[in-house]
C-alpha cells in the first residue's frame, strides 16, 4: 500500500537520498533548487511521493502550483522549463503518483497543467493523459573519464569549436572561479537578453542564489578575463552527475575573442576531472537554428523531451501571450502556438 506526501521539510533527507541514487536525475528535481524557485516565484510546493508500507521513498512527481486569473497552473517544473516529471521505477508507485495527480488536476479551479520531460529519463509522463505536446532539443555533452581530459574534449570538438579556443589561448584570455563574480554575471546577462530581446532572469534570482546554495560545491561562476579585465563568464550548477550550463555571459565588444568559449571549456574540464557524467546545455527551441549550431559543435548528443500539457479551463486559449505571461510569471502555461487569440 502507497501513501502519497506533499514534500515538505521532514522529507527532504529522504527525498535527496531517493534522487542520488539514481545518475539521470538532474538539479531542477531537487529540494534545493524547488526552495529556490519557492522563494522567488511566490508559487506552492506540490510535490508528491509515493511511500512504501516502512515509509521508504519509492517514487517522486516533483509539481509546483501558481494561482492567477484564470485558475492554478501546474508545472512540473516551473522557470525556462526545468525538468521535472515522476522518478522511480516502481509500477505500483508510479501508479499512485498517476492517480494523485489525477485528483488534482480534477479539482475545481485549475486552469491548465504541464509535465516537462527529463531528457535523461524519457517516459516521465507515461500513463497521465495531455490535450497539447511541445518538443524542445535537449543536448549534452558526455564528459571523458580518460586520463587527458582536455585532449580527449577537444577531439570530440567541431574543428570550428577548437579554432575558437586556440584563438582565446592567443589573445591571452585568462579564466578562474570567482563566486563573488555575481554582479557582473547579473549585468552582463541583462545586457546580453536586451540584445537579443529575451526575457532576463529576475535579478533577485542572483542575489538568493548563496542563500540556498553553497559556494563552490553547488554552483560555481567561472569568469574570463582579457588584459586584466573581466569580459565573459558562466554559471553552472553541480548535482548529482549532471553539470548544469545555467547562465553564460559575454560583453558584447569582447565576443569575438571567444572568451566565452574558453570559460566554458575550462569549466567542463574541471567537472570531467571531479567525475560528472555530463554537460547539460539545457533545451533549445526547435527553431534556434543558430542556438543549436553553437552547442552541437562540443560534442553535444541530442535527447529530445516534451512537454505535457492538460488544458483544464478552455478559456485559458483564449487570451493573448501578454496576458499569459503577466498572469501565470515564469510558468509554463500552454504552447503559445495553440492560443486563439
């Protein structure tokens, strides 16, 4: 007999252990990273586990919930579509999450929800019913074991990906962790969406950060700099054996030194030789082009995962991307493809 939890604090250790000990499970899962988006987003933990008769954790469904205008939002998960969906093998727990789930969605009030696949465990969603499917590009990069790391990385480089970081190495681009580099990555990154005309992460994002994670073993910034200046850097998170490759920066007149490209290749160096498995470049629209080129020249292997999507109330179609987004902020609502407004 399975017994459905809401996580909460008495469950965490247990929780983590659960996630661990299994490779493919990735940052966005765990509870550091939900108390994260907890305190930044204002939304309700929703998680659930599956616990066997002695209280052992035997699957997991992380789920968090935004109340708005039109009703609550379900992600699993929430902000630039973390990876989420059920973890566990056990069919019989598998089975109760299913049917947890499917008496919340059933509940008066709920406006739409969205399970987003693990590139890493496909199948996350199986047995729960959807109205609408998205597809994004997951690609990762596997990291060498060998002895000559950066020789076996390089090899497995795009020749235009290794020109790119000889050129950096000329110039004398010169690249260290400094955790205290938040500042710059947080301008830097502001600067480089207005470019491009993307949303920016929420600058209270960087300044929580150190209060749920920990310096050096959770997250590190690594950051170039070019004649003694700092000029490009990269946040990348640390769990279990997935590397995260979270938030790259560059200043725009230094982007053709390819200062960029050597942070990110130290940094992959360093997790390889701490024994991570991979380097998670995270989704890419199908439409990014560009996006795509630029990851799939280092080594990339691509895992493509969906997003889930039960429209609960239909008049949630009906309103325009504005709307949606000002009313349900850094939740996934529905594909913006499917809107009739």
């Amino acid at each position: 007999m399975m017994r459905i939890k809401i996580l909460s604090r008495d469950l965490v250790e247990r929780y983590e252990a659960f996630l661990l000990a299994r490779p493919e499970t990735l940052l966005y899962q765990s509870w550091h990273y939900q108390s994260l988006l907890l305190d930044l987003l204002g939304c309700r933990q929703q998680s659930l586990l599956a616990l066997d008769a002695y209280d052992n954790v035997a699957a997991v469904l992380p789920l968090m919930a935004m109340d708005g205008p039109l009703g609550t939002v379900l992600n699993s998960l929430p902000f630039y579509g973390s990876n989420g969906a059920m973890v566990g093998e056990d069919p019989i727990a598998r089975t109760a999450l299913v049917n947890a789930y499917r008496e919340i969605i059933k509940a008066h009030g709920m406006a739409a929800s969205t399970l987003i696949e693990n590139p890493l465990s496909p199948g996350g969603a199986d047995g729960l019913s959807y109205d609408l499917i998205d597809e994004r590009i997951g690609q990762l990069t596997p990291l060498p074991s060998s002895s000559n790391i950066e020789a076996t990385l390089m090899q497995s480089f795009h020749y235009k990906t290794r020109n790119m970081l000889r050129k950096a190495e000329k110039l004398g681009v010169k690249v260290e962790v400094d955790n205290n580099a938040m500042p710059f990555l947080f301008t830097t990154h502001r600067a480089n969406m207005s470019e491009i005309g993307g949303p920016a992460k929420p600058q209270r994002f960087f300044d929580i950060l150190p209060q749920h994670f920990r310096a050096g073993q959770d997250y590190r910034i690594y950051i170039a700099h070019l004649e003694g200046e700092p000029v490009a850097a990269v946040l990348v998170f640390f769990y279990n054996r997935t590397v995260e490759y979270f938030t790259p920066v560059v200043l725009k007149e230094h982007r053709n030194s390819q200062a960029l490209s050597a942070t990110i290749f130290r940094a992959m160096c360093d997790a390889s030789a701490q024994g991570y498995l991979w380097w998670n470049w995270g989704g890419t629209w199908l439409s990014q082009d560009g996006v795509y080129r630029f990851k799939s020249r280092w080594g990339t292997q691509n895992l493509t995962y969906r997003y889930f999507t039960c429209v609960h109330n239909p008049a949630i179609l009906k309103v325009g991307r504005p709307e949606l987004l000002a009313g349900y902020p850094w939740f996934f609502t529905v594909p913006f493809s499917a809107l009739t407004a």
